[in-house]
C-alpha cells in the first residue's frame, strides 16, 4: 500500500500570502496525486489532478507541481476562502486510491 | 452534471452490519466512464478510501477492510451499494458515496454520518 505523508500538519498563513504544502509518497506515483480541498460539513472538492492540472473552474492562485514522491500544492495569494483542510490523494492503481493525512490552512 | 446521494441508517449497533446506499441522478451508473467509489472520514479525521466498482460488477477494496466490505452495483435502480460487516465504534464516520477524477469531473455525494453503537 502507498502512503502518503503531508506536511505541515497545520500551517498559519496571513490573507494575501503564499502557502505551500507539501506531499511525500512512500513510493512513485509518477503524475497520479490530485489535490482536494475541504471545508466543514462539506464534501472534498478537486483542485489539481495529474500533480498539475487545475481541475474546471478552479482559480490560477492555485498551482501543483512534482512527480515520482515529491509533490507541492501552492497558493499564491491567499484569499479567506481559502483557509480549509488540504488533502493529496495518489491514484496511481486506480481505481485504488490513498489519501495523506491532511494539512490545516489556517489564518494566521 | 452527475448526482450521488446516499441513504441508509444513521445508527447502527456493535457486530452488525452497516448498509448504504448511493443514488446517482443525472447519468448511467452503467456508462464506461466512470468508477464508483466509497470513502469515509471519522469525526475530526481525514479520508480513508473504501472500495471501488465498475459497473460491470468488478471491485477492488482497502486491503485494510476488504474481509468486511462488499460494495455491489444495480443498474436497473442506478444504484450502489456498500455493506460493511462486523461493525465497532471505530466505523463510525461520514461516508461518502463518489465518483472520483472520472472522465467529465469529480462527483461527490454530501455525505452521511453513520454512528456505531449500542
């Protein structure tokens, strides 16, 4: 099984900043990690996909980059409704899938 | 635009079985384009991958679980099914019903919280 590794568990960012989270996989996935976002009493919703690829109608503040077991989900200038929990979720045999812990993006 | 929503007993005692059910609207559950999954999130915690299908009945689970999950399609009602044996406190969770990363988008049901205990 893959595991999946995010860090930092919370990570305090000010409106307007730039946040970076990160995503270890225990193995390659090659380009197989999305990215999700969840906000309370809400279901996960996609951002990236490929390690890249925004999904429709996401903003370009949002961005993704790496392969293999290195991944970075960036945002570049943090608006309010952008404080949520953060999840990758590799894919590499689909239709298995496995999900990192979570980073908390709070304001700071 | 696809719909899931999930039904099923919000309770649910010690060592019986949870049962669930996912409706999806606005297309075939039997089109090639999709997977259908479940995942589950404990209270406060983060997401765990159950299981998926194919409508053509095939399934993979989460080593983790797979003695006691079984996850089964019926195209004539749209549905799918989870069933998850053997139940302790540890299964209570919101479980979503979802069509994830397929070809037209990422479908999600909104969830819903299933409560082991006596």
């Amino acid at each position: 099984e893959i595991v999946m590794t995010q860090s930092p568990a919370t990570l305090s960012v000010s409106p307007g900043e730039r946040a970076t989270l990160s995503c270890r996989a225990s193995q390659s996935v090659s380009s197989n990690l999305a990215w999700y976002q969840q906000k309370p009493g809400q279901a996960p919703r996609l951002l990236i996909y490929g390690a890249s690829t925004r999904a429709t109608g996401i903003p370009a503040r949002f961005s993704g980059s790496g392969s293999g077991t290195e991944f970075t989900l960036t945002i570049s200038s943090l608006q309010s409704e952008d404080f949520a929990v953060y999840y990758c979720q590799q894919y590499n045999n689909w239709p298995q899938y496995t999900f990192g812990q979570g980073t908390k993006l709070e304001i700071k | 635009q696809l719909q899931l929503q999930e039904s099923g007993p919000g309770l649910v005692k010690p060592s019986e079985t949870l049962s669930l059910t996912c409706t999806v609207s606005g297309g075939s559950i039997s089109s090639s384009s999709y997977y259908w999954g479940w995942i589950r999130q404990p209270p406060g915690k983060g997401l765990e991958w159950i299981g998926s299908i194919y409508y053509s009945g095939s399934t993979y689970y989460n080593p983790s679980l797979k003695s006691r999950v079984t996850i089964s399609v019926d195209t004539s009602k749209n549905q799918f099914s989870l069933k998850l044996s053997s139940v302790t406190a540890a299964d209570t969770a919101v479980y979503y019903c979802a069509s994830p990363l397929s070809d037209y988008g990422d479908y999600w049901g909104q969830g819903t919280l299933v409560t082991v205990s006596s």
